[in-house]
C-alpha cells in the first residue's frame, strides 16, 4: 500500500478553530480522522484567554483523546520567551484572561495585576474581561521600562454574534497610550508557538506537519518555523480569499479536509498551461484564467491542483489578480 500523508510524519501540530471545531461543533471528518493518527498530536492555539486544561476539556467534549499536555497556547509560548529573558520568580503583569497568569506560573514567574515596582515584563494575551484600568497597568508598566511582550496580534475575534476586538485591538490601545509596540509576539503567524510545539512533541521538525485553516496565521506560522503543512478548506481561508491576496502563504499541501490525512500526499506537476495531481488534469489560460478540467473527478486532487496553479499563476505566468480569482471560482464551483 502507498504511503499515506499521516505515516510521512512522525508528528502533528492541529490548529483548532476551523479544522477541528467550529464553534462548540466538531467539523465533519476531523474527530474520527485525528483519534486514527499513530502519531502524537499537539493542538496549538493563539487563544490566550484559555488554560490548555480548559481547551482539553472542549476537546473532550468533542470525542478526542486528549490531555493539557496536548494543547499549547500562545500563553504558553509567550511565558516561555519571557522566562527566557528574567530569572525565576520575576514579577510579569498578566494581561488576558486565566491563561496568562496560569503560563506565567507554569514558566515559574510570578503573575501580578498591578504595575508594582520591579515589574519586569507585560504578556498581554487576549481576555473577555479584560478592562481599561488592567490596561492602564500596562502602559504603566510599559512606560517604567517593563519589555512587552504579546501572545498574538489578531485584531479581530470571531464570535457567534459576529467579529468582536481581538487581543491586536487590546494591544492597540496600549500602543497609543504609550507612543510603543510590543517588542515580541510569539502566537501564530511567529514561530515560538510552533517551536514550543514541536519541543512538547519530542520529535525533529522535519517529521512534523502543522495543520491549519487560515493562511496568514497557521500556514504562515508553520512556514516561518520550518514546518510542511497541510491547508485545509474547512475553515476561514477558501481557493478564493488565496487568489485574492498576493503574496499569500504557500502550504505543502492542500485538500478538503482532513480526510487527505488517510490517503497518499497530493503533489501537483505543473508543465506550462497544464497541471496534474493524481487523476486531475488542469489547463489553464493564464491571461484570462479560464480554467478546464480535462480529467478525473477527484477533490482533494482538484483543490491540490487548484492551489499550486494559483502559486503558479501569480509567482511564475505573471497572471492578475482577476484572472486568478476567475480560475478558483471555476474550481470552487466544481467542488460544490
């Protein structure tokens, strides 16, 4: 039997949001898929709101086998760097939710909530609660020399209701007041979480694959760690929102779901105006981005296919932006 893409890698790193869950559902194939893996699995995630016991138990919830030890957050890496930086027992405003202090603690600092003399360092995480006096104490802080540190920039947090402020918006603010930014970040799209990840997997990075929905941030972040990757369109990102920004992020590979996981690796051949993956054939016109699939009747094959004529389309042929969303518009519409 070929090779599978899960028995390539000896590791995987599992975004959660929109490949696992999304909200309080498990998405279709992800639960029965990752619980099948042979491999250890870490979740990472740039919530920094949560402790990783907490998003275990969500994960219970959901039917996956998993403890804290599985889940790292950007909390956790941000702690880490910052313990990198201070000796033991220094004092960190936590900014954020429980998570902060809780990494903080685990790094062996000690988490405070005011900006007390000797404040050493600000990890300013993402926290529904966090109010305009805690953030008065960073900019405090910040402003009697405390290095800031942040756990991630999203601007914006998806919610059930619509797009809330993300921790990027919270750090704004800070940044006004201050006149600064943060001198680090170390959630995704950086590389400390992955690095953090890969460490709590024990194996080389090369053995390890990251899984992701959003390009900007998983896709980017395994990038900048030096990790392959495997972009899947259950999630934010679609063949679409890629043909539309240049410069995107390029996955090693890419499917529907996490279904690819079970079945050989996806590699596209690209010869001109022509693109094959496994059953797929692709003729492209790179002028108007007319696209015709000649052959087969595979999705993974044709959402593999599509993205490396994308790559290949505005890195190489020198298509625009038009004719590249035309292209995967017409794959789009294929897929169903």
């Amino acid at each position: 039997m070929p090779e599978t893409l899960a028995e390539r890698y000896a590791g995987v790193v599992c975004d959660l949001d929109g490949v696992v869950r999304r909200g309080a559902q498990a998405v279709p194939y992800a639960v029965d898929r990752l619980l099948a893996l042979r491999v250890p699995i870490v979740y990472a995630t740039n919530n920094a709101s949560l402790t990783p016991q907490d998003v275990a138990n969500q994960l219970l919830g959901l039917g996956l086998r998993v403890g804290p030890t599985n889940v790292v957050t950007s909390s956790q890496a941000g702690a880490a760097y910052v313990a990198s930086l201070f000796p033991p027992d220094s004092p960190v405003l936590a900014v954020g939710g429980p998570g902060v202090a809780a990494a903080l603690a685990e790094a062996g600092l000690r988490p405070v909530d005011q900006a007390e003399p000797g404040v050493v360092a600000v990890l300013q995480g993402y926290g529904a609660d966090v109010t305009a006096a805690l953030l008065a104490e960073a900019s405090y802080a910040i402003e009697d020399g405390a290095t800031w540190v942040a756990t991630n920039r999203d601007a914006t947090l998806p919610t059930h209701r619509g797009i809330a402020p993300g921790n990027g918006a919270l750090i704004g603010a800070v940044a006004v007041a201050t006149g600064v930014q943060p001198s680090a970040a170390t959630g995704k799209p950086e590389a400390p979480l992955y690095h953090l990840s890969v460490t709590r997997l024990g194996v080389p990075k090369t053995d390890v694959l990251a899984i992701g929905d959003r390009l900007d941030t998983d896709i980017l972040g395994a990038m900048n760690a030096g990790l392959d990757s495997l972009w899947v369109l259950t999630g934010v990102d679609d063949l679409v929102s890629f043909a539309r920004s240049a410069g995107r992020p390029v996955p090693t590979y890419a499917a529907r779901d996490l279904r690819a996981l079970d079945r050989p690796p996806m590699v596209p051949s690209v010869r001109g105006q022509t693109l094959r993956c496994g059953s797929v054939s692709l003729s492209v016109d790179w002028a108007s981005g007319v696209l015709r699939v000649t052959d087969g009747d595979d999705p993974d094959a044709l959402v593999a296919a599509t993205t490396a004529a994308l790559v290949h389309g505005r890195d190489v042929a020198g298509a625009s932006v038009d004719a590249l969303v035309r292209l995967a518009e017409t794959a789009a519409a294929r897929l169903g």
